[in-house]
C-alpha cells in the first residue's frame, strides 16, 4: 500500500512517502526540503550528516528550494529565504487523500507574511509537490502571485545527488551548451561528458533532453520542465569543503549538486497568475 504519514526525523516534522514496492522519500516541513529519496533499495539524495537540523538553519543536503533569489543575485540572504522557512501542509491534506497504489503524493505551501514581505514586498503562494513513483522522484514548484503588482524571482531546486565517489562519476547532456564557470568566471560551452576534479560551480544553459549521471553501470535521469532556464552543476570540492561547517571533510566526494535553476533573467510572475516548474529523477 502507498502512503503518506507525519513522521518526525530528527526533531524535524516531516512527511514521509512510501510505495508497496519499497521505494520512499522524505520531506521536511523546514524549508520544504527532500531529505531522502531511496529507490531500489538506494538512497539516491545526499544529505550531510553535519547538517543544522534546529528548524532555523538551511539544510545541507536533498533537495533545497532556493525562492526567491539565487545565490546572492539581489539583497535577500544567499539563496532567499524559503529553505529557512517552516511550509503548511497544504489544504488538499494528503493524509486524507487515498493513496494510488504506484504513486504517492504531498503538497507543502509557503505564503507571504509580515516576515516575507519585510524583506520581499510581493504577496505569494508558493506551492511544492512532491510525487513518488517507482523509481521516479518528481519536485514540482508553482509560485502563485496573489498580489497586485508583478513579481520577479530567481531561484533553483538546489538537488543534492548522492554518489560513492565523485571523481568516477559522468554527467552527460549539456553538451555544447552556453556555460558559466562561476569559478574562474570564463564563458564557454559544455563538454559532452562532465566531470568533477576539484571546486566545480558552473551555470549551464538547459538542455532539451534530460541529463544522465552515471557511475559504476548505474544511471540517473535527471530531467526539468522548460519553465527553468538554466542548469546549474555544483561541487565544492576539498578546499571549499573543508569551509563549510555543517559539511564532513570528505562529504564533497558524495554528492554532485545537479540544479533546475534560473539564475539570470527573472522570472515575471503577473498579478493572478502562476509560474511552474520541475525537476524529475528517475533511476535508469
Ligand atoms: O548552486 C550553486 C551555489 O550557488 C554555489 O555557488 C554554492 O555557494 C552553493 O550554491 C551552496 O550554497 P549554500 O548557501 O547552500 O552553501
């Protein structure tokens, strides 16, 4: 049987998803945040065990939403604020929803308050779906604009991956895509297979196909809706690593950020309406 239920994982309120075959996923409250995915029998997310889990902090791992500004595009904290916010379990209570068997979902929202607007002065809806299938882990966000003027916002589905061993792992896809190196700050065009030797953070314009991580015969789908932009590919690497206090020495060597993301252009959103976007994984 499928089913979604309120469980706590470390102190954290959370829900969890789960199929009949096996496969599950974890969703924090805090920030709206997949902490794990584990399908086949594999955790599939990366979530660092020196992670802050106090409800405040953002977390270090799985899926973070960035909303509604990347990185330090803007004014707002690095990122925005989302991932630092405590999101409702939306109306439609997926504890009370029958489950499909095959197929489980939940719907957490985050909306404008005294808070959020001291700091961004548009009203919002922000909606995050979860949906569970067998092999398949599918994040979806609609931002829904409930104010009266436009709204303009940046952000990512900051996707941790985990992998046994960073540097046996090939990303393929992005292939002569435009590519930003954030690192050295140089423009070029993708490689056909990407590899990761060393701090790694390069914004890549998306592909129309779905990327593949693979690593050791085994292969990852990674696809997005049109609705984000870029593609955004990250690992700290040791140096950068070692500066990151809710991350182990070795923890960059585990996961490859792989990121649905819009990071130069706004996304406009007009009074009354809703922008969509997602990111897809699916076990190859
Ligand atoms: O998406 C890549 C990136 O913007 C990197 O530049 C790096 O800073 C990373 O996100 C993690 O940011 P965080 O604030 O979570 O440490």
């Amino acid at each position: 049987m499928s089913a979604c239920v309120a469980v706590v994982h470390q102190g954290l309120p959370c829900l969890q998803l789960r199929l009949g075959q096996g496969d599950s996923a974890l969703v924090s409250l805090h920030g709206a945040q997949v902490l794990s995915w584990v399908a086949g029998g594999r955790e599939r997310l990366f979530l660092s065990p020196r992670s802050v889990l106090d409800g405040r902090a953002a977390i270090r791992g799985g899926v973070p939403v960035c909303f509604p500004q990347f990185n330090q595009r803007g004014s707002l904290p690095k990122h925005g604020f989302a991932r630092h916010r405590r999101w409702s379990v939306a109306q439609a209570d997926p504890l009370e929803r029958p489950a499909t068997d095959g197929q489980v979902a939940c719907e957490l929202t985050l909306t404008s308050d005294a808070d959020t607007l001291a700091l961004w002065p548009h009203p919002f809806l922000a909606r995050l779906t979860v949906t569970l299938s067998a092999g398949q882990l599918r994040v979806g966000l609609a931002v829904h604009n409930t104010g009266q003027q436009d709204l303009a916002f940046t952000g990512a589905l900051h996707t941790y991956l985990a992998v046994d061993d960073i540097a046996a792992v090939q990303l393929r896809g992005l292939g002569g895509q435009p590519e930003w190196d954030a690192v050295s700050d140089t423009r070029g065009q993708a490689a056909e297979v990407l590899g990761v030797d060393g701090e790694f953070d390069r914004v890549y314009q998306a592909a129309p196909q779905a990327l593949t991580l693979e690593e050791a015969g085994r292969t990852l789908r990674v696809a997005q809706s049109q609705g984000f932009e870029h593609t955004v590919v990250w690992n700290p690497g040791a140096s950068q690593c070692a500066k990151l206090a809710d991350m182990p020495a070795d923890g960059y060597r585990q996961m490859l950020c792989v990121e649905a993301a819009q990071v130069y252009t706004p996304i406009t959103v007009a009074p009354g309406q809703v922008w969509q976007g997602w990111q897809q994984l699916t076990v190859a």
